[in-house]
C-alpha cells in the first residue's frame, strides 16, 4: 500500500490524490513534480484504474523513461499496458496504426531536420530555383512555421508557396512524415475520422501532460482532442523558455477557459536548491508581469552566497571557472560530474572548451548532431541496411537517387505505382519494370538501366552478409558509387565542407574495422553490426560519456537537470538577455530571456557563481560589456563580488605539496 500522507507534503498529496476532473499543478523548480507525477500514477493504479486508460505526456524520452522507471519502482508491477511517452513518440504511434487513412503506406519513414533539408534542397533543384533564395535553414524554419500554423502565407514568403507544395509531395512520394507531422497528422485524422478519435478517447480515460508550459498550439490541440475530463497538466509558466520552437505558456490560461471548475494546486516548496539561490531566483522572476504569482522557500539553509565575477574579457572568464572549478574540487571533494557551466549561446564555448582541455578536465558538451544523425553517415548506412534487407522501402527511397543516377520523381511514382498495384516491395517493383516487355515498360530506357544499375550495385556487396572483411567492402563501396564527388557537388562552396563529411565516413569504417577486428566478436557480420548500432540510443551515449566530467551546455541543454555547483557564464546585456530580444522582440521577449536566466539560477543545488566579462570579441571587433539587467535583480544583500584567485605565497605551496606527496605515499 502506497502511503501518501507520509511520502509527500500537504499540496504534493492534494496533487497526487485528486483524480477526477480537470486539475491544474503549478510546480515550482526543484518541487519535486516529477516525484507527485510517479505517485499518482501508482495511487491511480492501486485506485483499480486500469493501466491501460492511462496516458502520460512529456517532452524527452530520457524525462518519459524515468517516469515510467519510477512508476514500476513504486507498484513493482510490469505494466506493459501503461502509456509514458513523448508527444512526438505518442504521434508515431497513432500513425502507425492509421495513417494508411491520410494516404501513406504503413511503413513511413520519420525525416529528421537533416533529411529535411535534403528533400528542399532537391526540390528547389528540380524547380529551379536560384540557390541565392535557398537559405535552407531559414526556409526550413519557414515550411515549420506554415505547417504548425504560426505563420500564414503572405507578401514577405509567398515565393516560396511552390517550394512547400512540391516539398510536401515529395515527403508522400518517399513515404515520409517529418517532425511536425507527428503531431499535425494525428490532429488532421482525429478531426477528419471522429470514429477514431473516439476509440482513443475511450481508451484514454486519464491523462497527464508534464512540462506543460512548453506544450505549443498544435500539442494543446492534440491534448484538448484525447482528453475528456479527467485530465492533469503540470507546469511552470516562470519555466517556458521555447516560445522560438512554438511552445506557448499562455496555455495555461487556455486551459483554465477550456476546462471549466479547474483545481489548482501549487508546490512552492523546493527540495533541491539553498535558501539564498531561491531568494535570488524569486528575486529575478518577479520583475516578469504575465506570470502565475509564487514564491519558492526552501527547507535546505541559506547556503552561501551567490559569487559574481568581473573578468577582463572571455579568455580570463574560463580561467576563472577553470581555477574555481579545480579549487571546489579539492577543498569539497567534488567529481567534476557535480560542475555544470550553463551559457546562452553555444558560441561561448570556445574558451571555456580551450581552457578545459588545457587543465585537462574531462567535459561533455551537450546537444549538436549525434555522429549517426549526420547525412553522409545516414547515407551509407542506408546502402548497407538494403544490401541486408532488399525490401527495406524507407532505406531504398534514400539512396534510389543518391548519389544522383538519373532517377527522378516521375520514375519513383511508377515505381511506387507498380509496388502498390503489385502488392509487393519496391525493390521487388523495380525487378519487375527491368524485366517487363519493351511494350509493358512503364518507364524510359534511360530509367530502366538506370534501375539495372542500382540493382547490380546492391547485389555486388552481398558478400558483406558473411562479415569477412566488412570495412574493406564498404570503403570499396564508397568509391565505387563515387560518393566524394557526390559531396563536392553537394557543397560546390566549400571543398573543406566535402572533405569534412568523407572524413565522417572514414571514421564510421575505422570504428568498423575495431569492431569487427575485436577478439571478443563473435559474429561479426553486417546484420549484428547493424543491430548494434540501432540500439545506440543517443540518450544512453549522452549519459554514458557525461559519468564523471563537467557538464558544459546552454541554458535550454539544462532544463530539467540540477548540479550541485552551476556557472552561469556571460551574464552581459546582448547575452542574456540576448541582443535580438533587446532590439526586436519588446516586453515580452525581455521576459522570456528571465525566465532562461531563472532556469539557469535553478539549476544549482548548493553554490552559484556567475561571470560578466567587462570586454568581449565580437566579430572582428573587442566591444565593451555592460553586466546583464538581470543580475541587478538578485536582491544585493545575497550577492558576494568575487575576486580572482590570490597567487599563493611560497610557504603555503610547499605545505600543499607536501600535503599531496604524503596523500599519493598513503595510496601507494
């Protein structure tokens, strides 16, 4: 039996105990939310509510495997039928089971921002559109923003209406969705077939969002569709720091106007942070008007005092958090684990990574694209999943065309005609349209050798399934379909960008050739190795690589974590708040940049030390810095100027030393 009463305080039980009907749980950093979230699933459970009406809603898939981690944990029960997944993951779901009713095959395949931008550069190709107008990532953002209806078609992005419409065959012709549809398709099938809609609403009787003040339009709206009434967002509307990438925490205010008779409860108690970081935080957040009114105590003591450092210019600013870092270390006994160094834009990591590395502290630098993501890589292994698995459709929709060989739309929507008509795998189409009569042929001569030719290049490597000298097929492999001159042709800009990407591709068959070459193999052959890097989960990387070294990342990198020591570096008007806040966005892009500042205040546990350089290079250019608005905000009276570090005098380095030879003698 759970026993709430003792498990939770006062407003973590009210939230934890209140199942039915509509519930708002405003939850405080550090409040212990996602701990409420876990037991009220379980007290659900114990309820007798089958697992099977639960859906619970969340942003990452690290966040949804902890939930689910925790609720097996308290109920020590299995519970396969319970639902703890990410929107994004929720949406794949619905889709697999119905999206042959939008009118794709079942077995899609999801476009990730790099494959994206690979199907508008080839459509702006075939349009012809000048490569002056193709600024792919902003039209990328563009086609997102259409899409997800923040922005409408108009004067200023109208030229590029063509491009989206073709984009958008294009992503049906290959059979693909990509991010955004994995909440704007489920909402489009739920609006247009309400039979549908009502057997998930009949499954789903209880839900739960987390994080809710991230959720954007669409997401509420798929929310507002599934949920009846029994429905419990959690959020923090002092926390919503992605209004960039949709996310709206005027949804909160939404909600309380779609869901009449909502219960609100609010948890203001934090169990991670001191006294003194939580005065600093309420301090700072205050001056936001929009925002739900709360104050964060603490039960943990006031801690010591919020240190704020002055350098030079960015070079002294990592020396800095270097020397202090190697000072905590010492006189606290930390692992370098317990440092986070939070910043505003990746473009500050330079000195601070050069610093690092020079100390010889071992760091990980969250986010960028993970090596398996990047699409040179994407691309081989695309070749090798269809020379193991020829009927593999989504992987020979990747590389049919890639290097270019000729094969263009009209060819694959034949093919994806003769497929369908004959029931059977693209690959088993194409044999079918190279062994047709001249007179059956539904494709140009040039078009079927074009088919014999991928067919012959596929069938050539198939001594890659023995697994006898794997990285030496594939690097023959990689000539052979001429893939560096594909690159050069890809970036006719940058030779260095082509010869960057091949030597991506070289180190993916370096690494196979140590895998292959490992005594403690077994089966080394191509489909044990593509199983093993399937099940190379980014997040289970990301995890394994941070175990024991500092953890450098922007302030957005950190939300949702905590370390007992934070430095917020770059705390400088034009930072944060960044410049384009400053000057474009108004009031309220004032207020979103001091929420990130809070999240960033948040994330410390027991010491917070902040940076504000007096210059830094920008461009070519050494400008003058003025400290950010936000650290007049911390109340001064929990603020300590902190001084560099003293050279220390000749006596005391002998005594250190001396120190140090004794404790290495006691560990021999």
């Amino acid at each position: 039996m759970l026993d709430l009463k003792n498990e939770l305080n006062p407003e973590q039980y009210k939230a934890a105990s209140t199942i039915n009907g509509p519930i708002l749980i405003i939850a405080g950093a550090g409040s212990g939310k996602t701990r409420v979230i876990t037991f009220r699933i379980a007290h659900m459970l114990e309820m007798g509510i089958p697992q099977s009406q639960i859906l619970a809603l969340t942003f990452t898939n690290k966040a949804a495997r902890e939930m689910e981690e925790r609720v097996k944990d308290l109920t020590q029960k299995k519970l396969q039928a319970l639902t703890v997944s990410t929107f994004h993951a929720f949406g794949v779901k619905v889709l697999r089971q119905d999206i042959d009713k939008l009118g794709w095959r079942e077995n899609f395949s999801i476009y990730d921002e790099t494959d994206r931008n690979a199907l508008i550069k080839e459509t702006g190709r075939e349009l012809k559109f000048s490569p002056d107008v193709m600024d792919i990532y902003k039209i990328g953002a563009l086609f997102s923003d259409i899409k997800t209806g923040r922005k409408d078609w108009d004067s200023s992005n109208d030229m590029y209406k063509q491009l989206y419409e073709g984009y958008q065959e294009g992503l049906k012709l290959f059979n693909a969705v990509d991010f955004d549809d994995l909440i704007t398709l489920p909402i489009k099938l739920f609006k247009e077939r309400p039979d549908i809609l009502a057997q998930y609403r009949d499954r789903y009787r209880y839900i739960m969002v987390d994080e809710f003040q991230d959720t954007s339009h669409q997401q509420y709206e798929l929310m507002r569709l599934l949920a009846d009434k029994n429905i419990a967002v959690v959020g923090d509307d002092d926390q919503s720091i992605y209004s960039w990438r949709g996310a709206d925490y005027q949804n909160i205010i939404n909600f309380e106007k779609d869901f009449p008779n909502v219960t609100e409860i609010r948890l203001e108690q934090n169990y991670r942070s001191t006294g003194t970081i939580l005065a600093a935080a309420n301090g700072v957040i205050s001056h936001n008007t929009n925002r739900k009114d709360k104050s964060l105590w603490s039960g943990n003591g006031n801690g010591k005092p919020i240190e704020i450092f002055m350098p030079v210019n960015e070079s002294d600013e990592a020396d800095f958090i270097i020397e202090s870092i190697q000072g905590i270390a010492m006189e606290e006994k930390r692992p370098y684990s317990d440092f986070g160094i939070l910043m505003r834009a990746n473009t500050q990591s330079r000195a601070i990574e050069e610093a690092l590395l020079e100390a010889n502290i071992p760091y990980t630098m969250s986010g960028g694209t993970s090596f398996f993501q990047r699409k040179e890589i994407k691309d081989i292994i695309s070749y090798l999943r269809v020379i193991a698995n020829h009927d593999d459709d989504v992987n020979l929709l990747r590389i049919i065309n890639t290097p270019r060989r000729g094969i263009g739309r009209t060819t694959i929507e034949k093919m994806n005609e003769v497929a369908k008509n004959m029931n059977v795998s693209l690959w088993q189409a194409i044999n079918a349209i190279i062994t047709a009569s001249e007179e059956e042929c539904p494709v140009s001569d040039k078009a079927k050798a074009d088919f014999e030719s991928f067919i012959s290049i596929i069938e050539s490597y198939k001594s890659m399934l023995s697994g006898k000298g794997l990285a030496k097929k594939v690097h023959e492999m990689v000539d052979n379909i001429n893939y560096f001159d594909y690159l050069i042709t890809e970036n006719p800009k940058s030779d260095k960008a082509a010869r960057y990407k091949y030597h991506n591709i070289e180190s993916l068959i370096n690494s196979m050739e140590l895998w292959e070459n490992n005594p403690d193999n077994e089966d080394a052959s191509l489909y044990t190795y593509l199983n093993r890097i399937t099940l190379l989960s980014r997040d289970d990387m990301d995890e394994e690589e941070s175990k024991g070294t500092v953890n450098l990342m922007t302030i957005h990198a950190s939300k949702g974590l905590e370390f007992p020591v934070v430095f917020i570096a770059g705390a400088e008007e034009g930072i944060i708040p960044h410049l384009r806040a400053i000057e474009d966005g108004g009031d309220a892009a004032v207020e979103e940049e001091r929420r990130l500042f809070y999240v960033a205040v948040t994330r410390a546990r027991n010491r917070l030390l902040i940076s504000s350089c007096q210059r830094r290079r920008r461009m070519q250019a050494t400008i003058e810095c003025t400290p950010s608005r936000f650290l007049d905000e911390i109340p001064s009276n929990l603020v300590q100027y902190h001084e560099p570090a003293k050279e220390v005098d000749t006596n005391t380095a002998r005594d250190i030393l001396s120190e140090m030879k004794k404790k290495f003698a006691s560990m021999n």
